[in-house]
C-alpha cells in the first residue's frame, strides 16, 4: 500500500508540478504527485514549440527523440496573406513531443524518489494543526496528508477557491483548438507558419508547426467569446491559404481544446499552499506558451516548499518568497507581453495589414539582431521601446520565442 503522507503533495504533473517534484525531491523532501489522468501527458493540448535557447536554461537535459524538429524561422501571415518571412541558418526553436517530454520530466523526479499517483484527483482538502488532509479519489483514493502542496493542475484549477486565490475570469483566457495531420501541401518543415486575422482567428492567431516526418500540428486560438470549434473549422475549410495546404491532409488525432489563461495572475501563494504555472496563469500572454515559465518557476515553487518545510515554517509570510522570487525572473515579461497583447491582438484586419506592411517597408526583421532572449519579452520591450518597429518586432519574436532569427541570413517569401 502507498503511503499516506508526504512532505509535499503536488497535484498534476504536466512540466510545472514535475519540476517543483525533481526540485523538492532533490532537497530530500517526500514528494507524492497526484495525476487525476491514466497516463502522464494525456491528453496533449500543447503544440510543444520551445526556444531552444531559453529550454536549455531551465530543462534537464532530454533524449534527441523528444526533438520532433528543428525550426530555423517563422512565415507570419497578416489578413491580406502577403506573409512576412524571418529565417537564419542556424536551428532557433525546438518542436517537442509534449507527451513524452512530460513523461520524461516526471521520471526523472520519481527517480529521484518521487511517488508518483495515477488516476488520483485531489478533490478537496481541509486544514488539521499544520497540516493538510487532501481527500482523493480514484485509483489511490481516500485521505492523504502533507505539509505542503503545490498546485499545478492547470487552467481548470480548483484549490485556489478553497484558499481565497483569484483564478482568472473568462475575460482572460482563449480557448485553442489543435490536432496533428498529415500529407498536408507546400509546408516547409524549416519553417512555422502563423495566421493573423479577426475573422479566423479573433484575438489570437492560428498555427502550422511542421516535424520531420512530414506532419504537422494544426491550430488556432480565439478570444474567449469566439467559438473556437467554429474558428477552428472555419480556419481549416475556408482560409484561402490554410484550407489549400490542408487540402489533401489527413488528420492522425482528433482536435483537443483547452483553455489558456492569458490575462496574468494574481496571488499565488496562501498557507501550506503554492500555485504554479498554468493554475498561476504563468503564462505568455502573446502566444499562451507556458513550457519555459512552467519549468522555471516550477522549480522556484519547489525549492521554496523544500525550504519552509525544513525551516518548519509554511505560513503564508514565509511562503511569499515564491512569488517574489517568480516574479523576479518573469513578473517583468508578463507584464509587457500583456501591454503588447491587449494593444495589437484587438486591431483590425486593415490595421494588421498596415503595420505588417510597413514594418516591411522599415526592415524590421533587422532590430532583433539587438535582442537576446525572446522568452523574456520585458527586457527587449524596454530597449525598443523607441522603435517604430517594435510592434511587428515583438510579435514575431513572440511567437517564435527564440533569440535573433535573423542575422546569418534572410530568405524571402515564396
């Protein structure tokens, strides 16, 4: 029979609960985490597209099968489809199998000691002296306690009610849609492909990220008062660009949708209990990529778990180290990259089309030479912030989240 008890209770365990597992468990606490799911990184919502730069920064080191391609630049298409082309020589973003980086994420912290649950959802818990009693169910159902616990459950998360944590309005979440095809027409695989426009995409944009083997993962995004079943249909079927490429393609998956909290967060943090990553809205607002954000602060909540419980003190005041120390590193970055969203995700088409023209026009590919990490969009915000490029600048670079993809060379538009 498992145990009981643990130090730290940890509640899903996509990228973020993993790594606060592998981080806790490295400073000898008893970590237990909970996955309410079958399997680990089922089902997969994440189109898996990381900057190479930043995931080495903060990821362990991965098996090359995980690396389903390598992308050396982005095709950003506006309304009118005059796409604006950004390449470089050199690989700038990886396209990871998301499942089995999950999977990979948390065998490395049960190797280090980790008891990892399946098919166990935390629904409830209750404060007993310094403890917590979780109540669960499903297949290691009954009561647990813990000293901490640390939600990393996702968008749809549930704990934050029972601690007084704001979670995020409907206003502050788009809902995607996303599944795998293949024998899809004229995709190169050196190359994503992004498609902006209100009437397919309000709000957001929509996605070809192609592999290796010729697939390619397709989707949209929609703010949260678009249907995003019907954009979803409507990007496939009737995208005069889109609907081309795909028109001999085959779907391998049938479509996931999932809400992603892009609006920024609140308070992360309350008695016994730390919020992370997708639960914390930790989150890019410009492209709702969480893998970076979730791995690193992921690790900051369970170092900051491991600390209090050693120091036998998991008070709310001391546990506010955690959002210090996460906002720290990326409170900066969310902050413009929600200024930028809610400025040019709400233009209209004929809007678009100009400053995508214009940007052209000025050669703004050649200002992110001047940027280094595109993950960490608040910095390059500031130093451009004089730029009359800096609009189209920051879009692209949001959406690759890489350093410089231009420098070594350019390619045009075919």
């Amino acid at each position: 029979m498992p145990a009981k008890s643990a130090d730290l209770a940890i509640i899903g365990c996509g990228v973020s609960g993993a790594s606060a597992a592998l981080a806790a468990a490295r400073q000898h606490l008893t970590v237990s985490i909970f996955e309410e799911h079958e399997q680990v990184g089922e089902p997969s919502h994440c189109s898996g597209h990381v900057g190479i730069l930043a995931f080495k920064k903060f990821a362990p080191e991965i098996p090359a099968r995980l690396i389903e391609n390598e992308i050396k630049g982005a095709m950003l298409y506006p309304p009118n489809g005059k796409p604006f082309t950004l390449y470089r020589k050199e690989p700038v973003t990886w396209v990871l199998n998301r499942a089995e980086f999950d999977r990979h994420l948390a065998r490395l912290a049960v190797k280090r000691g980790a008891a990892l649950r399946l098919k166990s959802r935390v629904e409830s818990f209750e404060r007993s002296g310094g403890e917590l009693r979780l109540r669960v169910s499903g297949r290691n159902g009954g009561e647990f306690s813990c000293r901490m616990l640390i939600d990393a459950s996702g968008c749809g998360a549930s704990i934050s009610r029972y601690v007084g944590l704001a979670r995020p309005g409907r206003s502050m979440l788009v809902n995607s849609a996303q599944f795998n095809m293949e024998n899809l027409n004229d995709v190169d695989e050196d190359f994503v492909e992004v498609y902006f426009g209100q009437s397919f995409a309000p709000g957001f944009f929509g996605w070809i990220i192609p592999r290796r083997d010729g697939s390619a993962k397709v989707g949209i995004a929609a703010g949260g008062r678009a249907n995003v079943r019907e954009c979803f249909h409507n990007f496939i079927h009737r995208h005069r660009i889109v609907s081309t490429k795909l028109k001999h393609a085959k779907a391998t998956t049938a479509p996931v949708y999932h809400p992603i909290p892009v609006g920024g967060t609140g308070r992360t943090y309350a008695n016994n209990v730390l919020v992370v990553g997708d639960a914390a809205s930790q989150v890019k607002p410009t492209t709702g990529g969480g893998i970076v954000f979730g791995l690193a602060c992921g690790q900051i909540a369970g170092e900051t778990a491991a600390n209090a419980v050693h120091e036998g003190d998991v008070s709310a005041s001391s546990l506010g180290s955690y959002e210090k120390a996460w906002r720290r590193l990326i409170g900066l970055d969310l902050t413009a990259m929600s200024w930028l969203r809610r400025l040019l995700y709400r233009l209209p088409d004929r809007q678009l089309d100009r400053i995508f023209r214009i940007s052209a026009e000025l050669k703004a590919d050649d200002i992110l030479n001047r940027t280094a990490d595109i993950d960490f969009q608040g910095r390059t915000l500031l130093s451009l912030a004089r730029d009359p490029r800096l609009f189209i600048t920051l879009l692209s670079a949001s959406v690759l989240s890489v350093p410089s993809l231009v420098g070594t060379g350019t390619r045009k538009s075919r």
